[in-house]
C-alpha cells in the first residue's frame, strides 16, 4: 500500500472501531463508516466488502502483530522462553481485548449472530498453539490409541482456542478496571498439566 492507501486504512480503522463500540458491526452502514473516516463508499469498498469484514481485519491485523511480536519472531528453545512468551502473548491479547472492550462485549454476546467475533478469537488462538507446536515450544502427551495423523495437533489447539475465548467472555463481564493478573491465575488452573506456564 501507498502512504494514501495507508492513511485511508487508518481512518477506516478508527470509524469502524468507534461505531462498533456503539453497535453491532452488522448494524452499521458502509456509508457511516464513509461519513465517519471522510470517504466516499466506493473508497470504502476498496478495502473492505462489509463492515464487519473491515472490523475483523482491523482486530485480527492488531492480534497478528502481537502474535508475530511474542511467539513467531521469540527464541523459544528453552520450556522457561516458551512460557514467558505464552505469557507476555496472553497478556498483550488481555489488554487488546480490554482496549476494544465494547466492541468485544457486543461482538461476543449472544446477539451479535453473523457479525460474531468468536470465530476470529478462536481462530487466532488455534493459530497461535499451532505455531508453538510447530516451534516445539508445546508438546501434547502421546494418546494410548492411534488417532487419525494430525488430530490430537489440531483437536488440542481448537480445544485450548475455544475455551480461551470462554475465558475471555467471562472476564469481560466483570466490572473495569479488569486485572490481567486475575485472568491469568484463573486460567493457569483451567489449562491442562502439558501447558508451560512461567512461575
């Protein structure tokens, strides 16, 4: 992108994000997003095919880089490096999903149907174990049966994924200022023994 592209990207960005704290991102118009980031709609749908596309991008564009920052470019040889990048990860997604606050309550509660953000929250938690199975950082225990090739990788990653975003949900639902360090101890004790934590 050029330098006018990425101006353009950042307004929509700040639109998106500040309506969707209002409403949910299936609400709102393509034209408000283009009244709001000073744009026409046909600017808008150079980036974006809905708004709630353009949201998803815009929060999985912010969740991409930590992941990058904290696992994809850290040294994990050693189980303390892995658990102190899971941790700092974890704790940079907190205070991502803090910082969008409204916007995540809205997009995780029970109406916000199409327009949903727990997809996305799966998803990038999935990722993320994937490529610390892939770097070796984790390591699931052997099954005593012979499962389908890649299924215990891909049924452990869903399974710490899906019941992140459910502690996540439940965080959100208590009175701000929300402690990152309350979420961790709790979720320290949700977590199954092969998942390094740093002490």
């Amino acid at each position: 992108m050029d330098s006018r592209q990425i101006k353009t990207r950042a307004r929509l960005a700040s639109a998106v994000l500040s309506l969707a704290a209002d409403k949910q991102a299936s609400e709102i118009t393509a034209s408000e997003i283009a009244i709001s980031a000073g744009i026409n709609r046909s600017t808008f749908y150079q980036h974006a095919a809905s708004p709630a596309s353009l949201l998803e991008s815009v929060l999985r564009a912010e969740l991409d880089e930590l992941r990058t920052t904290y696992l994809r470019e850290a040294d994990l040889t050693t189980a303390r490096q892995a658990s102190l990048a899971i941790r700092g990860v974890t704790v940079a997604v907190l205070e991502h999903v803090d910082s969008h606050a409204a916007v995540y309550i809205r997009g995780l509660g029970e109406s916000s149907g199409s327009a949903s953000l727990q997809p996305l929250l799966s998803q990038h938690f999935a990722e993320s174990v994937t490529l610390l199975l892939d770097r070796h950082a984790l390591t699931v225990p052997e099954s005593t049966s012979i499962p389908p090739e890649g299924f215990v990788a891909d049924a452990a990653a869903r399974f710490i994924a899906n019941g992140t975003v459910g502690a996540l949900e439940a965080w959100l639902a208590t009175p701000a200022p929300r402690s990152t360090d309350a979420f961790m101890a709790a979720y320290g004790v949700f977590l199954p023994s092969w998942w390094p934590q740093a002490d």
